[in-house]
C-alpha cells in the first residue's frame, strides 16, 4: 500500500506542470483548426482583457502589416495563439505569413486538412508573463481578413475568439489619366506614390466653389510648398471630396472635434507606408495616445501624391462623423496635424495642429484659416502659476527663511517687516494659483483627461496651498512648548508644495511648449537650477556669518539686502524669459 501511494504521488507530481502549464513551449500547431487549449476547461465568455490592433486599415497582397497583441489594465497573459481568417465566419483556414520581431514569439506551420500553411501562426515561446507582443504579416491575395487570437492567462483561464478590427483588401482600378497626373487609387486604400503635377491642389474658388481651411491663412499649395490646406466640396449625393496637402516627412490628417482639446475625434489620414506609398487611413482619436485605426468605410476616388517632401490626397467619403451627435449642426472645430511616421504607422505631431478658430461646417461654401496658437486663457494659467510659484512664492519662502533681519527691530501694525513681507507674498501667491486654477477648469470646461499627470499634480498643489495659510494662521504663539513642531511641519509643507508646483510647471510647457529645440523647458531648467545655487549660497553666507569677512563686509554694506537684490535680478530675468516663451507657443 505505501509502496502504490508513493507510486502515485511520484506519478502526480511528475506530470504536474504538464497540466499546469499545458504547452510551455507554444508548440499548439495542433491547435491551428479550432484554436482551441487542450486544457480540459472552458473558456472564459467575459469580455477579454486583451486587444489586437494592426498598422493598417488596408491592405494589398504583399503588404506588410504590424500586428500587436496587448493586455488591458495591467492583466498580463502567458500564451497565446495568433492567426489570419477571412473576415466574418469563415472556414478555419489561416491566411498570410508571419514573421515574428519578438523574442517572446515564434512562427508554427499549420496543417488543416491534409494542406501545410508554413508560418501561418504565431504562438508563445516559454510560459513567461507577456504584457505586449508584436510580429508582422505579409497579406496574400485575398479578401477582407481579421486577425484572431487565443490568449491564456493561466492554466483555466483563458479567452477565445479575441479579434482584431475588418482589414479591408484595396480594389484597385486603373486610371483613365496618364503618369504626370495623379495616381487614383482604390476603394478602401493605399496608393502607390506618384510623381504627379501638383497644381490640382489649389486654392482657387476657396469661397466661392469650396471650403478651404488653410495655414498660413489664404495661402495656395499650388504655388507655397509650406502650405498646410484642406478644401471640401459637396459631390452631388455621393458625399463631400476632400483634399489635404501639407509637407511633411510622414503624415498629414485632419481631425473633426467638438473643441480645442485632442480626444474623442474623427481623423482622416495621408501616411506614407514602409515602401514609400501613401496611404489613406480613417482613425478616431481617444486622447494623447496613438489614434485608433477604423476601417475606411464608404471612402473612394482616393487619389495621391508626393512631390518634395509635399503629401498630398483626395478622397470622397460618405461617412458621418460620430462628433455629430454632441455638435450642433454639423460644426467642427477642424485640427491639421502632420509628423513622422514608422511603417505606415504615425507618431507624435511636431507641433501643435492648426486649430480652427470657430467650430466650422464643411459642407458650406467658405474660406477659413488656422492657427496653432493655445487659447489665450491657457497661456493666462501658466504665466499666473510661474508667477506664483517661481517667482512670488520663493521670494516669500526665502525671506522667512534667510532675510529675517531685514527691516532690524522696525514694525508694521504690530508685526517685523520681514514678517508682513512674508506673509503678503505667500498670500498672493495662493490668491494667484487660485485665479490660473479657475482659469484651467474655465478653459477645458471639466476634467482634461489629455493632460497626463499636469492636472493631477495641479489638484494636488492647489489642495496643499490653501492648507499651508490655514495651518498658519492656527500656529501657537513663540513661546509656546509645541511652537517647534508647528515650525518644522510649516517648513516642511513649503517645501513639499514648491517641489510640486516646479514639476506640475515643467509638466506644463511639455504640453504648451512648440519651440523646435524646446528652449523654454531648457529655461525652466536653468531656472530651478538658478534656485538652488540661490539656496546653497544663502546655506553657506548664514553659517558663516560669524566670521570676521562678514563683520567687515557689514561696514561696508548691509550683505542681506545684496544678496536679496542679487537673487530677485536673478529670478525677474529667468521669469521674463518664461513668460515670453509663453506668450511665443
């Protein structure tokens, strides 16, 4: 009997990780038909904590598309399978090849009914925790097609039938035009690249045939190759056609909007792809992050070029816009971005999009202009709280701390000069941060879910200001035992508060700052640099002035308020430089 029970628990914990794991080594090509885990459980039939996105919208066969499998709020996976169907329901055929550019993957060949498909799948490679993987698919000829994964968490945990958005396949058609007109591409897509005449993009009739929306204002592409422009015209029932023309080393694209905040908008695309093709893409925006691609929908007549440097296309679409039901009547504020872009995939714009100064209606006859300028009321809250917290806020703190003395034994309503000195600036400066906080809310009209960490640290500074005067004006008298601890608690909280604010402002210029070597970030820099040299002197002159340099400096001259001149000329010259780079962005 001992002898058989430890049999079986040999037997058990041999085969343990077998079960536990399943397939470790992502060797599941037997799994390729249904895409099903032998893992004797169910799948899970909640909504999967995964995502699969692609590079493109489109494709055309022997098109290379970037696939990406990402876990959602942090819940990581540790195998998966990854294949290529035909769109909708369809035979379990994989389509396509993979090649993997991730050391966490590896390629698997399928066999489905007695046919080999060679790299047809992509699977896991150990059972380690995954987070993101992406590989690459070369399209075949064939239809519309969706990426489809299995993704396991754990051994009983797992998801099925995970897919992507539809990849639409480009149905081309042959230009009746000849090759020093531009390209026509297809329903749904990609075109190739074209040495075309650019003067089709033009101009004339804006505002008499056509919207236009161009930066600078009313000027012709056809003519300035630094012309960012758009125009629109209604074609009959068959929608508007659009024309976008902008130089650019990667995209251009036009963003609709119900306001002057990026999110939650409707994005037209021109991006060049890896083989130096433009590319048509429809995506929506959800914030400061990458834009997520859409199919292109009811897009067509799709025409391109590239000549210089200047991208250039024209499409008709009959998609609605989602922003329609919060805009009344069809008005957008319209957004021009362009920037870099990697294999058909964009990045971050260089600089703030041309933003419109009203919201406007494409479809109706006008000409209108641009500008990357931030609201005035945005520009008003950063220059209140640079004033307040790097200008008015640390003269404050650095009288309370360093120039005690002046004013001697003087009094004003009661109180040493350097004491009403003090507590005015610090008042101020609360009263200040108070009025740009308000400003921040009136502009953004809530909440800027855009803004990153900004608006958090902001919330956070603004709470530990009004709580410093309060806790102030409740400190026990100078001779009282507890005095001490209100002392260090008073220090310490200033120092907190200023550490705060000077992040929450470099914060700041990262989201308002469009100068090409970002000189007012540098600045800042050099301001808080500026700061602590500032308090590392006034350190080293208060514990030496004891010395007998310091007695015989004083016959000479009063060392504090030299110092303090010293300092405030210091602080004005950075904090104008400041306030201009604002005014520039």
């Amino acid at each position: 009997m001992r002898r058989h029970t430890c049999f079986v628990l040999v037997f058990i914990t041999a085969t343990f990780p077998v079960y536990v794991l399943g397939y470790p080594n992502g060797q599941v090509s037997s799994a390729c038909a249904d895409m099903m885990p032998r893992h004797g459980a169910n799948a899970q039939t909640s909504a999967a904590p995964y995502t699969i996105t692609a590079s493109n919208s489109t494709f055309n066969p022997g098109d290379t598309i970037s696939v990406t499998l990402k876990s959602q709020s942090g819940v990581n996976f540790k195998g998966f399978l990854l294949e290529t169907r035909a769109a909708g329901s369809s035979p379990a055929v994989p389509l396509g090849t993979f090649n993997t550019i991730n050391s966490q993957a590896q390629l698997l060949n399928c066999n489905i009914d007695g046919s080999a498909h060679v790299n047809s799948a992509v699977s896991h490679n150990s059972a380690t925790e995954k987070t993101e993987i992406t590989v690459t698919w070369i399209a075949p000829d064939t239809d519309n097609i969706e990426f489809r994964a299995t993704v396991v968490q754990n051994f009983g945990t797992f998801w099925t039938e995970v897919k992507s958005r539809t990849i639409q396949r480009n149905v081309t058609s042959v230009s009746p035009t000849t090759a020093t007109t531009l390209s026509t591409a297809t329903q749904q897509g990609i075109s190739s690249t074209s040495s075309s005449d650019t003067t089709q993009f033009s101009s004339d009739g804006c505002g008499i045939r056509k919207f236009c929306f161009s930066n600078p204002a009313e000027c012709n592409p056809a003519r300035d190759p630094n012309c960012f422009f758009m125009s629109s015209v209604s074609v009959g029932n068959q929608g508007l056609r659009f024309e976008m023309s902008g130089k650019a080393n990667g995209y251009i694209s036009l963003g609709f909007s119900d306001d002057k905040i990026m999110g939650n908008d409707d994005i037209y695309i021109c991006v060049l792809d890896s083989a130096g093709k433009i590319q048509v893409q429809r995506a929506y925006s959800t914030g400061r992050s990458r834009p997520l691609t859409e199919p292109l929908g009811e897009v067509d007549s799709i025409t391109v070029a590239n000549k210089n440097g200047v991208i250039q296309c024209s499409f008709v679409t009959r998609n609605n816009i989602s922003t329609a039901q919060r805009a009344a009547n069809n008005m957008y504020y319209l957004f021009f971005a362009y920037g870099p872009a990697f294999n058909g995939e964009i990045r971050k714009h260089q600089v703030t999009p041309f933003i419109s100064t009203e919201k406007l209606d494409v479809s109706v006859i006008q000409s209108a202009g641009g500008s990357n300028n931030k609201p005035i009321i945005i520009k008003t809250h950063g220059a209140l709280m640079l004033i307040a917290w790097m200008t008015t806020g640390s003269i404050g703190m650095i009288i309370a701390k360093f120039f005690k003395s002046i004013g001697g034994t003087k009094k004003i309503l009661g109180k040493n000069i350097w004491f009403q000195l003090h507590w005015s600036l610090m008042v101020l400066t609360v009263a200040v941060t108070i009025t740009g906080f308000v400003l921040a809310f009136v502009q953004v009209k809530g909440w800027s879910y855009n803004a990153g960490a900004h608006p958090v640290l902001g919330c956070i500074v603004m709470g530990l200001a009004l709580i410093q005067p309060t806790v102030a004006i409740c400190r026990p008298s100078p001779d009282h035992n507890r005095r001490h601890l209100f002392n260090w608690f008073h220090t310490f909280m200033a120092l907190v508060i200023k550490c705060l604010a000077v992040a929450t402002l470099f914060l700041g210029f990262q989201l308002i700052n469009v100068a090409p070597n970002r000189w007012p970030v540098k600045v800042m820099g050099g301001f808080v640099a500026w700061e602590a040299l500032a308090n590392i002197m006034l350190f080293v002159y208060w514990y030496s002035k004891e010395m007998a340099l310091y007695s015989t400096l004083k016959k000479k001259v009063e060392p504090e308020m030299l110092i303090l001149i010293v300092y405030l000329c210091g602080n004005l010259a950075f904090l104008i430089a400041l306030l201009v780079g604002i005014g520039q962005t």
